[in-house]
C-alpha cells in the first residue's frame, strides 16, 4: 500500500452515511491533522460512486482562493453560486471556514440550497460555538478529527511484526500523518516538521484571533501542561508556580491561554467527576495533548522520564476515538484515571500505569477500584506483558487494548 493513502476509514463511513442529510457536515480538528486529505479520499470515493456528480472544492488557505476570503462571505457565497448546477445535487466542500469573515452568513445562503450537500472544515472550536451554533442548532453534524490511531499508524509506517517498538515510537512521533512520513527517513525531521505546525497553530488560530499579552508568558503555560500531562492544574496554581520562578503571569491570563490552547484543539480538558456522589465537580482538571509527539518535539524530553503519563495521554485519545465521553473519577479521596461513557451509555472505570509488577505499584492502582460500589468494568491498562484478571478487574497490555485484541 502507498504510504499516502491510508484511509480513514471510520470518518469516511460516517461522511458516507450522511451524504445528502440534511445537515452540515463540519469536520474539525488541529491543524495538518489530516481534514483536507480525508475530504479529498471521501470525495474520490463520491467519484467512484456517482461519476457525474458536481464537486466544488475551496481551501481558503490556498492562494488562489485567499482573495475570495479576503473579500467577506458574499463573494465566496456568489463564486459558489455561480458553479453550482441547479438540475442535480452538488456536494460543495469548503476547507479552513474560519478564514472568511462572517462566514456563518455563507454557511447559512449555502444550507438553504435545496441542490448543495455542504462539508466545511475548519482549525478552531469557535466553529462550533457562539453565533453559528445558535445560527444552525440542530443543523450541523461534527465530525472531529484525531491523528493517527495506533492501528492507523502501523498501515501508515509499518512494523507489525513488532508492534512493542513500533508503540514506543508511536509515542514519540505521534501520529500527525506528514510527521509519521518524515520519521521514516529521520526522526529528527519529524520533530522538526512539529515545531512548524505549533508555530503555525500559534500564529494563525490563537494570535490572530486573540490577545496575547506576551510570547514568553504563553510559551511557558503551554510548556507547563505538556510538562504536567495526567496531573491536576488550575490557572490559579499555574499562575502562582510560574509567578515563584520568576516568570510573571495572572491566573486570568493563564485560563485566557488555556481556552485558546483547548480552541485550537492542541489540548483537551477533562473535568472531574464524583463517582459516588454522581456529580461533575468544577475543579481541578487535567489536561491532555492532541499528539504525543508535540511534548518530544517541543520540550525535547525523554520519555522514560514519564512514560505513564504519556501512556495516559494515548488512552484518552484512543477513548475519544472511540465516541466515549470521559471524566477523570473521584472516589472519597482517592482517583480513577478515567470513568468513560460509550455511544450506548455503557460507563467502565480505567486506570493506566507504565507497570504494576512491584506489589506497591499493584496495590496503590487496585485500591481506587475497591471503593467504586457499581458493578461496571473495571480496567487496568499497562505495559506489562500480563492480561489476566485480578479481584474483578481486568488487567491488559496496552498494545492489546488499543488495537482492540481485547479477549
């Protein structure tokens, strides 16, 4: 297989199952994390199944397409127009929406279209928020994009026939499609080509759009939750230990960083919640990168130094990928990595550790799971090489788990 084309099959099914809904299908995601290219593959596959069906596809990145953008909706809204044919149904594909201002009045001239079947992408969540939420509630339809799964990288990069080291340098590249190309030819390029897209995010979604009061302060912040994946943070306590070491910062400014951060989808966040009380609790929320190979490439870290946070972090993930919601759990005073929801409303309780082979280790995991009353699953995810089960709990290999060898 060429390496270009893995496809992404699970979005592409779920573009195909609403073709012709009446809805927008708004495909979100960081940047470079792969959106252009899964519409560019679904739009093959419309090819492929109706040859002569009309196709518009816009990038406002694009030079070319910039200037319309430039212009305001009403342009980018009578350019479309102008293309469409009125006797069959056009699928209209608009990528990086956030570049057209007002682009909510395009979106709703184009939805009326009882002939345009319309798919936008765009680089931050405000896509999703504010106005144009309002503007087509029960409208739109996201569809949010991740890197590279697990299973996803090895069709991309190879070494199935040893998916123990192919993991650990899952864990270092991540999963950004052009990084994990790079990394075939020289690691160092992929960590390279990283720091570009950080800076690009940072330039383009957050700078442009927001003030930020100083370069250096925001640097250190984002440095701070990649350096603290998997541990509790508040702006407060941020604020207070960069504010001790010397470098200057409000705790409003810091949660300002942070919504920026969570916007652009560089970081997720996710709240705590109280298993036994069966409340969501407002403080004291983790926070969790989009790609472990921003924390290698930015903070230059070695990943024995933290391994099971970084494990933590490709659970969360590979839990979101999976259409879960997940909370970070609370039991009296002690704390369950993760209390996950399926689509179907199935809760299981999961705890990640780099390995429980010393007694302590094993002991200290297990005992947030004694005091959860219910009888949902409990899961311990490791890397050791043990899958078994211990008093109720199913413990597995991560590797396993993620690429769903499950029994």
């Amino acid at each position: 297989m060429e390496m270009e084309q893995v496809l992404r099959r699970e979005y592409l099914e779920t573009l195909a199952d609403l073709r012709d809904k009446n809805l927008i299908k708004v495909v979100t995601g960081a940047r470079r994390v792969g959106k252009s290219t899964l519409l560019a593959q679904y739009r093959e596959a419309l090819k492929t199944e109706t040859p002569d069906a009309p196709v518009l596809s816009i990038n406002f990145d694009e030079p070319e397409y910039r200037f319309l953008a430039e212009n305001g909706w009403k342009d980018v809204y009578d350019f479309v127009m102008r293309a469409i044919r009125t006797e069959k149904m056009n699928y209209v594909f608009l990528d990086e929406i956030q570049n057209i201002p007002q682009f909510q009045k395009l979106l709703e001239g184009l939805f009326v279209h009882p002939k345009v079947d319309l798919y936008v992408t765009g680089s931050n969540a405000c896509l999703l928020s504010g106005e144009l939420a309002t503007l087509l509630t029960g409208r739109q339809f996201e569809i949010h994009v991740l890197p590279f799964s697990f299973a996803e990288y090895l069709e991309f990069a190879g070494g199935k026939e040893n998916t123990d080291r192919a993991f650990g340098n899952y864990l270092r590249t991540g999963g950004f499609p052009e990084a994990v190309k790079l990394a075939k030819v020289n690691e160092s390029y992929s960590f390279r080509y990283l720091q570009t897209v950080y800076r690009n995010i940072y330039e383009n979604d957050i700078k442009t759009r927001y003030k930020v009061h100083s370069d250096i302060s925001y640097q250190e912040v984002v440095n701070f939750l990649m350096d603290g994946i998997g541990s509790p943070a508040s702006p407060g306590n941020i604020a207070k230990v960069l504010t001790n070491s010397g470098k200057k910062v409000d705790n409003k400014s810091v949660a300002k960083y942070i919504s920026t951060l969570i916007d652009s989808y560089m970081f997720y966040r996710a709240t705590r919640y109280d298993i036994k009380g069966k409340q969501h609790l407002a403080t004291q929320e983790k926070y969790y990168i989009v790609d472990t190979g921003f924390r290698t490439a930015l903070l230059g870290k070695e990943l024995s130094a933290d391994s099971g946070h970084m494990l933590e972090n490709i659970v969360f993930l590979e839990l979101l990928r999976r259409k879960n919601q997940v909370w970070i759990g609370k039991i009296g005073n002690r704390e369950v990595d993760f209390v996950a929801r399926d689509s179907g409303g199935r809760t299981r309780y999961i705890q990640v550790s780099q390995s429980v082979k010393s007694p302590e280790t094993l002991a200290r995991e297990l005992a947030p799971f004694d005091k959860i009353p219910d009888h949902n699953e409990k899961i311990l995810i490791t890397a050791d090489h043990e899958n078994g089960s211990r008093n109720g709990v199913r413990q597995i290999n991560i590797v396993d788990w993620i690429l769903g060898k499950e029994s």
